[in-house]
C-alpha cells in the first residue's frame, strides 16, 4: 500500500516527494520517453496518500496507482544546502541549549539534567565536526562525567547516522515557515485565553513535567530541571498558558526568537502540550498563534519547531499551516566507550 512508503519515508500530504513506480499502462510515461525503463520517477507535492497516490507537478495532478509504487523518497520543501542545515541547527541549539555545554572538535555538546533529547545531546555543528573514533570517545567520556548516556543529535547530510554505529533512535524533522504567512493564517484563532509570561509558573512545569514524568519519577527534582532547560539559551523566551474554569493549565507553549548568522530572526516553537481530554478543540491554533503574533512583535521573520517523524497527526497540520520540511535528523545512542573504560 502507498501510506506504507509514505510511513516509512516520513511524508505526509502537503510534502514536496519523489515517487518511484513501475512502469504500465495505469501508470504516467516515463518523463525521459525510454521505451526500455521498467521505473520512472515523479517529484511533486503529495496530495493523497492512499490509493491512488496523487502528487501535484507544475499544477499538473499526476496519479500512481498504489501497486505500482516501489518508493516515496521526502524532500525539503525548498532546496536546503548543509550550511544552511547548520545555520538552523545553531539557532535550534542556543535557543535550547540544556544547563551546560561545551565544543569537542567541532561538536556542541549539551546536558540538561536528563530532561529532553535535544538539551542532552551532541550535534555536528561546526564544518570541522567529524564522527571518528577519538572525537566519539571524547563526547562519550563527557557524558559519562555526567552520568548520562552518549546521545548523538545526527542532522541529514552533515553525518549519516549509518556511519557512526550505535543504536539508531527516534527520527525528528525539522520544520520551518515565513512568518508573515504564518500570522496571518493564525489570526483568527488569536485568543484573550492565553497569558504570556517571561517565567513558566509552577501549573506550567507541572504540566509540561507531567506527562513525561515515570510512576519513580521525584517531581519536584524533575520540575526543577526542567525549569532549568526551558529558561537556558538565548532569548529570553516566552511561556503560554491557558487554564480552565477551575485555573487548572489545559494547554501550553514556549517560544524564542534566535538570530542567525545571516541576520534571519528565528521564532523556535517548543513545548507545545494540550490535555489530550481538551484536543482538537482550538486550543493549540490559540498557543500558536499568540505565540507567533509575540515573534513578530520581536522581529521573527521565520519560525522553525521540531517534531518526531512517527507523530504524523501533528505534523499533517504543521503542513496545513504552512509549515515545509528543512531537513531531518536522528538520535543516535553512543556504543564506544569513553577514554579509559574497559
């Protein structure tokens, strides 16, 4: 089936895709008109996922009989180069950037208490980073320090995650939208509900520590540390709330804005949590849109927020909203041991 190779390749419908698929008489001809090809190839923006596969091609709906699809390769919304890659990752990285960090050969490493893969990981960002045994190790022996695992945070085409070993993890994509779009489509669901605030409060951590809190889990140690994570990095940032009847926090959100290297002021949106009893009532659209209404008001010009690859409900309506694939990365959880283990 077509959402079999759309699941696998993590595209969802509103993605920029190339669709290989055998060649028939159900099927479109073959773009370079070889009479002898067995595949051709289709790159456009995917429609439907279901049967048929239906891709937009310079206005053009061009359908693929599901049977007939031997692969569905995801693309960025727009051609993104690997400076590019490393300029968004730097903005992501600083604006949450865990309670301490440190330069290894090029790689930023970072810890945050435990708290999040991405305040507890190192990522290649400088051009010199390189996954070679002494660096790993080095990464690794920082981490044990630590007493946390050696995870990696591997962007798509700065390090391929096949080339350092260890254990693959989850796959997360990255994706961003123009900010003035982005208002505007957002506008309507601006809402008096949501309190901004400079600092999270102790209902905001509660409900943010809560539902990643385990049954051993000290809540009071753990919303501390993430107090810790979601105040680090440049900024300041900002912290959404809104409460119910009884003033109990039903849905939240964080946003900072990041300048890069080029100038580009970045909204990063993390953090976004809705009760699950309370979902699909608008109150995310609410989150987002004071929270992007704040980012113009500090001069974003684009947003950017991460999502897992598997979590396709959330990230078929960051597609709705306007928001593109950048590039993907994968965390990958360290098997070399640290100078002097043995």
């Amino acid at each position: 089936m077509s959402q079999l190779h759309t699941t696998k390749s993590g595209a969802v419908i509103g993605d920029r895709v190339v669709v290989r698929y055998l060649l028939g008489d159900s099927t479109p001809a073959d773009w370079r008109g070889n009479p002898d090809a067995a595949q051709s190839d289709v790159t456009g923006v995917l429609l439907d996922d279901t049967d048929p596969l239906r891709l937009e091609r310079d206005g053009e709906v061009v359908s693929i009989p599901a049977a007939t699809v031997t692969s569905v390769r995801l693309l960025s919304a727009t051609p993104v180069r690997n400076k590019g890659i490393r300029a968004l990752e730097g903005v992501a990285a600083r604006s949450w950037p865990g309670v301490e960090t440190a330069w290894i050969a090029g790689w930023f490493v970072r810890a945050g208490h435990g708290f999040s893969r991405r305040a507890n990981s190192a990522i290649p960002l400088d051009m010199s980073a390189h996954p070679d045994a002494t660096t790993l190790a080095r990464i690794a022996r920082w981490y044990a320090e630590r007493d946390l695992p050696p995870l990696l945070a591997l962007p798509e085409r700065l390090v391929k995650a096949a080339t350092v070993g260890g254990v693959q993890d989850i796959e997360v994509q990255m994706l961003t939208c123009d900010a003035a779009p982005l208002t505007a489509r957002l506008a309507g669901s601006r809402s008096d509900a949501v309190r901004l605030s400079d600092e999270p409060d102790a209902e905001w951590l509660a409900a943010y520590t809560g539902h990643r809190a385990g049954d051993d889990t000290d809540v009071e140690d753990a919303t501390d540390a993430v107090r810790q994570v979601v105040t680090a990095g440049d900024g300041p940032p900002v912290f959404a709330a809104i409460r119910d009847e009884s003033s109990a926090v039903i849905a939240i959100g964080r946003g900072v804005v990041t300048e890069s290297p080029d100038g580009r002021r970045w909204l990063g949106l993390s953090a976004l949590w809705t009760d699950p009893e309370r979902r699909r009532t608008g109150l995310s659209s609410q989150i987002l849109a004071e929270l992007v209404a704040w980012g113009a008001e500090h001069g974003a010009d684009h947003a950017y927020l991460q999502v897992e690859t598997t979590n396709r409900l959330a990230g078929a309506w960051y597609r709705r909203l306007g928001f593109g694939l950048h590039h993907s990365y994968r965390y990958v959880m360290l098997d070399t041991p640290a100078p002097g283990d043995h």
